[in-house]
C-alpha cells in the first residue's frame, strides 16, 4: 500500500505530463466571408466597397426566398439573379470570378414543409436543382439552404436535403439555429456537408422593455454548456445587423427593418435615443402608415462590443481547420459602419485569416469606429402573408 501511495503524485501528474508532448492543435484557418440577402440582382456601391475593403473571399448570397401557399404550393415569394460581378458577358468574365467564392442561398420557411408530401419534397428538390444550374455561373463554392426546421418538419427537410446533397458536385451547408446546436439528439443532424451556425436571435423578441432580442450573452451562453463538437464541421454566422421592434400600449406589433428606422427619424416622426426606445410622435400617413402616435420602437444593433460577445462565444463552436466566418449582411448600414479593424476583429477571434492574392488581408492601421430570371413566375404577394427574410 504504501509502495503504491509512493507512486500517486507521479500518475495524478501522468495525463498532464503526456499532453505536453502531445502536439499543438494548429490555428483554424478562417474564410472571411459574408451573407448577401437583399432581393436585388445587383450590388449597389456600398455593398461592393465594403466586400473589397474587408478583404472578404466568399459571399453567400440569397437567390430564393421559399414559401408556400394554397394558389401555387411552394413557391419562390422573392429571386435575385447572381450580380454581374460573377457573370460573363460579351465574353468576359465576371471581375470577382477568381476572387470572391460564390455559395449561392436558398431560404425555405419552416412552414413550407408541414404543407408537403414526400413527392412534393422530391418535386421541389428537382426545382432547385434547376434554378441552380440555369442562374450559377459554372464556378460555384457550393450551395447554403436555410431553414430553422423543427420536430414536425425535420423529417421532410433532411428529404430535400438529402436529394440534394446526392446531386450537387459542390459543398452543401444547411444554417443551424442554437436550439439544433445544443440539442442534436433532439433536433437531429441533417444530412449535408456542413452547417452554418447562426448564434443570435434567441432572445425574446415580442416582449416589451430595452433587452437586445438579437443578441444577449447571458440568454445565448447556455446553449454552448456541452463539450461535444457538434457532429458536422460548422462555419460561423455573425450578427451586424440593426432593427426596431414596434410595440403599441405594450402589444408587439412586428419589425421595421433598418431603412424602414432610418425613414421614420429622418421624417421626424420619433423622437428619442436611436440605440434604445424610440416613441412616435409625429404622423405620416402617405409615407409611414404603419407608426400611431405612441408607439414605441425599440432600435436594437450589434455594436462592436456585443459582436465581441457574440464571437467570444461562438469560438467555443468551432470543430474543423478551416471554416468560413460570415457577417450577417452586406446591405446593412450597421455592417458598412464597422471599421476594417472591427470587421478583422471579428475574423481573428476564430483563427488565422486565409491568405487572399486579390484583397488587402495584411495588417491594419488603428482606424476610429464609425458609431431575373425565376423559374417559376413569382406570384403576387400583396395576397400572401408577409414573409420575412431569414436573419437567423
């Protein structure tokens, strides 16, 4: 007993000792990369100086917008065509051909698969994989679909995964919420190649008050307490984004987007702080018919602090040695705001950026912060329910 009692510090040291010659786990190498998500077949000029001054080489950029109705099944509601950045014409090929990857996007509501049958599901793959082939250029870096599926829809999501994942010659990543991170038993693991964590908007978003919906680290951080990798290779989805949430006499009445903020205080129809509560006290009928006289808009963003938040937890995630890192979205003036060194930020907190020949990717000064074709015919949506674009 005692020989062995002798010999306890040594094997109690004997794990930490072995990892000491265990090799380094290298540096993630990170893609920098963003979502483009506006329904507009080109790139306005602040959406293309922010990809080239943030040194991005790949853009996942929505082409459809999938919902279904009683008229036409499913069906796309919004299309974009692949911006002329990507496309050859007269011969020549688009200037970002060779520079930016292109992963072209799909968004489909969870909705849209409680309405299928199995053939139906079949049906609508075929489609996709149609519209694919007829608007993509022929380089593409593979395909995202995006859908927060749920217990009743899993089954004919993975369906339409499944076919077309059997079909496409490049990568397939499906977004994965946090409730289908933390709980993969129960959610189920699609069956793609990869899968874009999206690590935001799991707060509560209807409720009135000054707490940020988009982003709260004490909501988000429970998500992250296991210490499985998650079983698919994840890329990571980063909120820069802003919003308001209008409320009248304490009741949600929905989300104006960030234009939609934008117009209301340059109509000087609010008054108030415009990264907190805004209350409305001027009315404009022709332009803003929405907004009463009392409403409230709470003015929610991703601030460069919360987006440290957002990252800090995030890195927990990461599983491969590449993977992509990507902002939530070009269009947005709370994304072309950042400063270089922000948005860079953002990237290194993953890894080591992947070496780029086209893009400036080399270090930075210290810079102040700035605070179609379709397929199908599209129908007409003024008879639909609204369907708003994925941001999760």
């Amino acid at each position: 007993m005692h020989r062995l009692l002798r010999w306890l510090p040594a094997l109690l040291l004997l794990p930490f000792m072995l990892q000491a010659f265990l090799p380094e786990r290298p540096e993630p190498v990170v893609i920098p990369a963003a979502f483009r998500w506006r329904n507009s077949s080109w790139l306005d000029g602040a959406e293309s100086q922010a990809i080239e001054t943030n040194g991005l080489q790949r853009v996942y950029l929505k082409l459809l917008d999938i919902d279904w109705n009683s008229a036409h099944g499913a069906h796309p509601v919004s299309s974009a065509r692949v911006p002329r950045q990507w496309r050859s014409s007269w011969g020549y090929p688009g200037n970002w051909k060779d520079k930016v990857e292109l992963v072209p996007s799909i968004y489909i509501t969870n909705g849209t698969f409680l309405k299928l049958s199995d053939a139906e599901v079949a049906e609508l793959a075929t489609k996709l994989l149609r519209k694919l082939r007829m608007e993509c250029p022929e380089t593409i870096h593979g395909v995202l679909l995006d859908c927060d599926w749920t217990e009743k829809t899993r089954k004919p999501f993975f369906h339409l995964t499944r076919i077309m994942n059997d079909s496409l010659e490049v990568t397939l990543t499906v977004t994965i919420r946090l409730h289908q991170y933390a709980q993969p038993a129960k959610t189920g693991i699609p069956p793609a190649d990869r899968g874009m964590l999206m690590p935001y908007n799991v707060g509560r978003l209807t409720a009135p008050g000054t707490s940020n919906s988009i982003f709260n680290e004490a909501t988000a951080a429970p998500y992250f307490a296991s210490s499985d990798p998650y079983p698919l290779p994840l890329d990571i989805g980063l909120p820069a984004f802003s919003w308001g949430v209008q409320f009248r006499k304490g009741t949600f009445l929905g989300i104006l987007r960030e234009e939609e903020v934008d117009r209301a205080i340059d109509l000087g129809l609010v008054t108030g702080r415009t990264g907190g509560l805004l209350q409305v006290v001027n009315e404009d009928n022709d332009q803003m018919p929405a907004l009463h006289l009392g409403d409230e808009i709470r003015v929610e963003k991703i601030t460069p602090q919360v987006l440290k938040q957002v990252a800090g937890l995030a890195s927990q995630a990461v599983n491969s040695d590449t993977l992509a890192v990507a902002y939530f979205e070009t269009g947005t003036h709370n994304f072309q705001g950042y400063s270089r060194a922000v948005v860079r930020d953002g990237f290194t907190r993953f890894g080591r950026l992947r070496a780029s020949p086209f893009f400036d990717n080399g270090p930075i000064m210290e810079e102040a912060e700035v605070k179609m074709d379709t397929m199908w015919i599209v129908p007409d949506t003024t008879m639909l329910e609204p369907v708003m674009d994925s941001t999760r």
